[in-house]
C-alpha cells in the first residue's frame, strides 16, 4: 500500500500544538522542522510491512529538504508531492481538488483537515484524519492500513 502523510499540522506543528521527535545537533544545524512525536517509528514499521511512505503537502517546500529531513530521522521517503508537483500533474484540474492522493496511486492519505475527509468521500480516495489531541493517532494511522 502506498501511504501519504501531510505536513503542516498533521506531521509539523504550525498552527496546532502536540508533542514532537526529538532532534539531534544535525537535525537542528540543518535546521529541520520539529515532526510529529511516533511519526518516525510509525513510518518505519510501515515500510517494514512493504508499504510506501509519501508526503503529500500543499506547501511549496523543495522536495529535497523534506526527504532530507526525513532523512536525518532514518525515514527514506518513496515520494515527494508539495504544491508545484500537484499543480504540474493535475494541470488545469488542479483547482478542483485540494489534495487528489488517485493521481499519484496512493491508496490511503493521513491528514489533518476535515474537510479533506469530504473530498475523500466525493471523490472516492480513502483519508484518515488526526486531530491534534488524539494521542493515539499512530493506532488510528494502523487500523485505517489494516481495513
């Protein structure tokens, strides 16, 4: 199964708050944004079942510093998706949808955003949403990979 992560206040806190990794020296020269507390021990017993690990983000980050950071984490990433990429494959259907996980065959797409789960639903890709406060988000993360 091939698995997509947003960033910002799913992953990275930005405006919501919740407990993040800790960082190392290199991590923090390199000037890494805090992730998720569980983010990278969830990733890495996904990949150990054989599934594929993306971020999909509607930020403008370079593709780079974010497999680099991951990097820093231990977390190889099969696929990178911010907004430039989005834009450039869904073309002039790129407004219809804020995120469309189908056009880059990911089968199930963790995010932050309710209203995601809506599109989910209307345009028929499976989502599975973390409120910041659910301190059991990797178990919620696993039962919805195991449906």
């Amino acid at each position: 199964m091939k698995i997509s992560f947003d960033l910002d206040d799913t992953l990275i806190p930005a405006q919501k708050h919740f407990a993040t990794e800790p960082m190392n020296w290199l991590q923090r020269l390199l000037g890494v944004e805090p992730i998720r507390l569980g983010t990278i021990e969830l990733m890495k017993q996904l990949k150990s079942e054989g599934h594929g690990i993306c971020i999909y983000t509607t930020s403008f980050r370079i593709e780079f510093s974010i497999r680099l950071a991951f990097w820093t984490y231990g977390v190889v990433l099969r696929e990178v998706i911010n907004q430039s990429k989005h834009d450039r494959i869904l073309k002039e259907k790129r407004n219809f949808y804020s995120k469309f996980p189908p056009a880059f065959d990911i089968d199930l797409h963790v995010d932050d955003s309710p209203g995601l789960a809506i599109e989910g639903r209307r345009f028929n890709f499976r989502t599975v949403i973390i409120e910041d406060d659910n301190i059991d988000w990797m178990l919620t993360v696993r039962q919805a990979v195991q449906k």
